[in-house]
C-alpha cells in the first residue's frame, strides 16, 4: 500500500513551528527590562529636518505619517521616552510615549502638510535626523502607506583599539572533540545563546593576594564567576559554562579552547587586579589589540600571560593559530564585537560597582585570542586596595557584579537578534 505525503503541507508547518520559535525567542531577549534601553536625551524640529538625540546607541528606528490630524511618528526600538523636545518649522507639538518596553514612540503635529524625504543615523549612532519637505495635502495623504522609513545605525559605532601595523592569516577551525568540556547549566535548548565565564588563576597560581586579609585572587573570582552564572541561569534565556567550578590549574590556550570547542557565543575572563598604590580602586574591562592603549595595560598583559610559565617552563606551549593576532577579517570583526559588549558591560556596572575613569583599555592578553568568539577580560577591582576587597568578597558586592555582567549580556544578545 502507497502512503502519500503532502510535503507542501508538511513543509508549510514546519516553516510555521520555526518561525514561532524564532519569535518566541526573540521576543525572550526584547522584553528586557525597558532600564538597559538608550533613553532620548533631545528632540529638536526646524523647518526641514527632525532631530533625535540619545544617550546610547539605539536598535533601529521606522518613521510613518499620519492624516486627520496631520502627524509624523518615529517608533525607536532599543529607546525609552525622554523629556526634553523643542518645537520649530512645521512642527506645533511633540508627544513621547512608550509603545511597549524596549519602543520608544515619537509624534509630532504638523502646522501643515509636510513630507519626510529620507534621514540617517550619525556615525556614532546616538543621534537620528529625518528630513522633512512640505507637500500639498493631496501628496500628504496619498503617501500615507508608501512613504515608510526603516532605519538602522552603523554596523560600527564600535571603540577603536590603537591600530596594528601588520596582519597574519591563520586556520581558525574548530576542534570537534566534546569531551571533558564543563557543564553547561541553564535552559536545555541549544539555540539560546552560550556565555562561557573564565574565573582567572586556579590551582598551584593564585594571582593577586590581597594585603588587606590575604584574599587570593583565584579564589575571588570564582565566586564571582558563579555569582554571574546564577544570575544568569535566573534569566532563563541563557545558557552558562565555567571553565572550572574548583580550585584547578587551566593553561591560558585551554580556557579559551574550552569556549571555542563549546561553540561560544561570549567568552568573559575574571580577574582582581594588584597595583603598586593602595588608592587605585574600580574595575577595567580589557579587550584584544596587538597594541597596548597605555603602559599600565602593557604590562598587566604580560604578567598575566606569564601564568603559563612554571619553574621556567611554559606549560601552555606554543599554538600556530594564537602565536599572533590579529587573524584575518574574522578576527577583526570578534575584535569589534568584543569592544561593543566590553562599552554595555561599563554602562550596566556603573550603578552597581566603581570603575576606572577610563575603564575599557586594550592590550594582548592570551586568554582573550580565540580568534572567532568574542572575548573580553573584566578585572572586578583591586585585591590591593581596602574597599575593593571587600565588595569583591562580599555577598552583596559578588551578586551586583554577578548582575552587572547578566544584565549587560541580555541586552548584547537582545541587540544581536534585533539587528538579525
């Protein structure tokens, strides 16, 4: 007997179920709390254009228009409302409202019929102009529909490391072997996004050792590491791997291998710095150039990358595809994406914790060279000095950096889905 199959059919439902799911996950990261959003800082109208002004860079933008009465709507996805709004030109009124959570929605009356001619984002993408005309009403009207406008910022409204001066090609495959990799906690679904957070030191290297206590470096940022992954797991959008959950030795190459062999979508490094001064105090988040931004950076990147090196010997051995950096466009754009996340992770931890005042450096850390997944190095403070080490051992201070960290990743991948 012959079974026949309507694979039109078939196919029709299975486009459905993917098409659900991918909107049922986006709209996991979306529904972020509307605090991550840029908020409007300015809106000015003249004669022939509308400005927007933010204080961060926001996802997109549409603008529409509307008859009976005559208005102009921009709905801003990634903004909330703002409260400043100069009027001019043939604008008469503004109104700011918010459409749901993470959309800001503009409208303006309009004195009389006016058409909007096309706009853009600047290059930082904090700032949207729409360019204005006026029309008859006839046009006004028979636009309605037709005269829609999407907008997106730039690709790269990225921070910019001090520039190299050569480049390498390099095989930047990924091993396939799964075994021994760590456990991955959260939702059972493997297409939510992956975060594998690295605590620094472990083992027989304890890293900084506090004077005040003699807090051990390796044994801080563990516990932050997994004040991060509860925050995290509480999301349940967010799939989170340790790289190591005890007190275990991990060569600098295996901790980042681990994220890659995990097929990682972010790699974060932890770390508690030690300075010479007891005064320096707040935390730096650290992404990979082949040059240093200043001498301080410099040099914490070399003592860091000599953890490999034990009674003379390097244990982490010599890897073709990290000996240098800076790999092809691949790495290029890793490098770009690390920098815009390291940017939201400072703005996330600036209520909960203290910084640098020029907290995001670049430099060459080992740990930070996979060359396909974003990477940063975020160092919680200094074991060196007094109120550092305590927030950074404490149950309240682990949980608002554990918090920081989760709340700026939701918006780095709720960004990311937006844009796709």
């Amino acid at each position: 007997m012959t079974h026949r199959i309507n694979w039109t059919g078939y196919q029709s439902k299975l486009h459905k179920h993917a098409m659900l799911c991918a909107a049922m996950l986006f709209s996991c990261f979306v529904a972020a709390p509307a605090a991550y959003a840029a908020a409007i800082s300015e809106v000015v109208a003249s004669d022939n254009a509308i400005t927007v002004k933010f204080d961060d860079v926001v996802n997109k933008a549409s603008v529409f228009t509307l008859a009976k009465p005559n208005r102009i709507a921009i709905d801003i996805l990634g903004a909330t409302k703002g409260a400043r709004s100069l009027t001019g030109g043939a604008i008469k009124a503004v109104r700011q409202g918010q459409f749901d959570p993470n959309t800001a929605r503009i409208v303006f009356d309009l004195d009389h019929p006016t058409k909007v001619t096309g706009g853009a984002f600047s290059a930082d993408g904090r700032s949207l102009q729409i360019n204005l005309r006026p029309s008859q009403f006839v046009e006004f009207t028979t636009g309605l529909k037709r005269d829609r406008f999407t907008f997106l910022p730039p690709a790269l409204f990225r921070s910019k490391p001090p520039k190299k001066n050569y480049e390498v090609t390099a095989n930047i495959s990924r091993t396939k072997s799964k075994k021994g990799l760590p456990r991955i906690y959260g939702p059972a679904n493997p297409a939510l996004p992956l975060v594998v957070i690295d605590a620094g030191h472990g083992g027989h290297d304890p890293g900084a050792i506090s004077p005040h206590g003699g807090k051990r470096e390796k044994e801080v940022t563990l516990a932050i590491s997994k004040s991060i992954r509860d925050e995290l797991v509480k999301t349940g959008r967010i799939r989170v791997a340790l790289t190591r959950e005890s007190d275990k030795f991990l060569v600098l190459q295996d901790r980042f291998g681990i994220a890659r062999r995990m097929n990682a979508d972010l790699f974060i490094s932890v770390h508690a710095d030690a300075a010479g001064s007891h005064a320096a105090n707040g935390a730096t988040v650290y992404t990979l150039s082949e040059v240093a931004s200043d001498r301080e950076a410099q040099k914490l990147a070399s003592r860091e990358n000599k953890s490999n090196i034990i009674n003379g010997i390097n244990l982490g051995g010599a890897d073709a595809n990290v000996s240098s950096i800076l790999i092809d466009l691949t790495q290029r754009e890793t490098m770009n994406v690390s920098a815009d996340f390291a940017k939201l992770l400072l703005r996330e931890a600036k209520p909960n914790m203290r910084l640098r005042s020029h907290a995001h450096k670049f430099a060459s850390f080992v740990v930070l060279k996979a060359p396909d997944t974003p990477s940063i190095l975020f160092e919680t403070g200094y074991l060196t000095n007094k109120q550092d080490v305590e927030f950074l051992s404490s149950k309240i201070g682990q949980r608002k950096v554990g918090q920081s960290v989760a709340s700026a990743i939701q918006v780095h991948f709720a960004r990311k889905l937006a844009r796709q």
